[in-house]
C-alpha cells in the first residue's frame, strides 16, 4: 500500500490532472505526498530558442513566477483534501531531480507525455520509468477523477509485466473488475496448435486471486508493433479507467529511452497508466 508518494507539478499552463491524482490518491490510502517543480533554464531556454543574454534576466522571472504558482496549487490542493504534503523546488535537471526523490517513495505521479508535449515533458517520460526503481503513474490531462475502478492489467510473462502487476496490488484489490490481457505474437497453424507461442496468463490470475482480486483473463493474437494499440482498444471496451503494464526500454545513443510500444500507450492512452520496470 503506497504511504509515500511524490508528484511533479509542472508549469502554471500545464494541467493539474497529475496533481489531483496524486491528491486523490494520498487521500484513498492515506500517505504523504510530496510536490517536486524543477527550474531548469537550460530546457527553458532551448524550448523558447532564447540565447540573447539581455532576455536570460527575463526568463528567469518567467520561471520563478511559474515556480510559486506550482507551490501554490500545491499547497492549496494538499489542503483542501487534508493531505499531508511536503514542497520541494529545485534547480537542476528535471529528470535526475525526479529521479532522486522518487527513489525513496512508492509512487511517482507523472503528467502524459501526448504527442503535442514539451520536449521536457517526453523526457522525463522517457527516463524516469527506467531509472528510478519504483511504479510510476502517468496521469493525462483530460483525467476524469476515476482511477482504479475497472483496470487492464497488460501481460507477456516478463519481469517488467510481473512488477508492475505486483505493484498494482493496493489499486487492484479495490477494483470492481480487473482483466489479465495477454497479446499472444502470430503463429502458423502447426505452432498455435502446439500452444508455443501462448502466453501463459492463468498463474497470474491464480496469484491475484491468492490476493483477494478477482481478474478475468482475456486473449488477442497481434504483431508486436500493434500491441500497444489492441491494448487501448481492450482499455476501450472494458471502459477501464487504468492501465497496468511493464516499462520496455532499449538504448539509443548510450541513453535508456521508451520502446514503441510503451511509448504508443503513454501518448495515445486516455486513461493512467501505471507502469514499473
């Protein structure tokens, strides 16, 4: 059960869907909840393409400016729900930041990077999941206060699914219905009949239940590069209102970076998403 968790407030223009799912969530297990506004005037300055050295002074108040509103959403939301919170403002890189914090927290409640974000914003997407060593929870802008309720769990038998199953289970355990979808890769006739390319999902379910969760399992036969999308149309269906599955990554450039299809769920998903590695 997450008694500790932390969420990042980004700018005044962004939205405040992550910060009231970080709110509501604290409020639902009673834990402390802790803010995080990173200044970077690198990331500012390079997303605005502002080098003249007489506009840095600008800038900077811009950032301040933004920096107080943060807190103040902050504390006024931690307030009103009667939440126990903690602010931190830091200057520094955004990721790292975000990183150190929530390596001694549960949870790490993050904003969706959709198509149209701040290049900062994929950023922190890209490389928070896979570095930081906890479950993260990727809220999106146009969240309708629902979370948990009716929830997809993504399964493949990989270490990533089987965390982040695991670290569902305060969510789950509340749910009114959980589906176990696993996505099994095509096959040839002979191999299907054989049963080699299933994915087995019965041990899962069979541990859920072993934790007093209900979950029926659900099947689909696709190509890797559309799992991601035949996942959003089962979420679809099922009206879920979160999105359980494992954090894929590769290397690009010695940098640890989103795979396809972990990346296709963030910006297409209207739902959260919780995802470990």
């Amino acid at each position: 059960m997450p008694k500790d968790i932390l969420v990042h407030v980004d700018h005044a223009e962004q939205s405040n869907a992550p910060l009231e799912a970080a709110v509501h969530l604290a409020e639902r297990f009673n834990a402390h909840l802790g803010g995080v506004h990173v200044t970077s005037l690198y990331h500012y300055v390079a997303a605005h393409d502002v080098w003249v050295a007489g506009l840095w002074e600008a800038c900077k108040d811009e950032l301040r400016a933004a920096a107080d509103s943060a807190q103040e959403r902050f504390k006024s939301a931690t307030a009103r729900a009667g939440v126990l919170g903690e602010w931190h403002h830091v200057d520094g890189d955004p990721a790292t930041t975000i990183i150190d914090y929530g390596r001694v927290v549960d949870l790490i409640v993050l904003g969706q990077p959709t198509e149209n974000a701040p290049p900062i914003t994929r950023e922190i997407a890209d490389k928070i999941p896979l570095a930081a060593g906890r479950p993260v929870l990727f809220v999106p802008g146009a969240w309708s206060g629902s979370l948990g309720k009716r929830v997809l769990v993504a399964w493949n038998n990989s270490r990533e699914a089987a965390r982040a199953a695991n670290d569902a289970l305060p969510l789950l355990s509340g749910a009114d219905q959980v589906i176990v979808m696993a996505v099994d890769p095509p096959a040839d006739d002979v191999a299907r009949e054989d049963g080699e390319n299933d994915i087995p999902s019965a041990d899962i379910t069979l541990h859920l239940a072993r934790h007093g969760v209900e979950a029926e399992a659900a099947r689909a036969t696709e190509f890797a590069q559309f799992v991601g999308e035949r996942l959003l149309e089962q979420a679809e269906r099922q009206h879920a209102d979160l999105i359980v599955m494992g954090a894929y990554g590769h290397s690009r450039l010695k940098e640890i970076m989103l795979g396809g299809a972990t990346r296709h769920m963030l910006k297409h998903a209207k739902v959260p998403v919780l995802m470990s590695h």
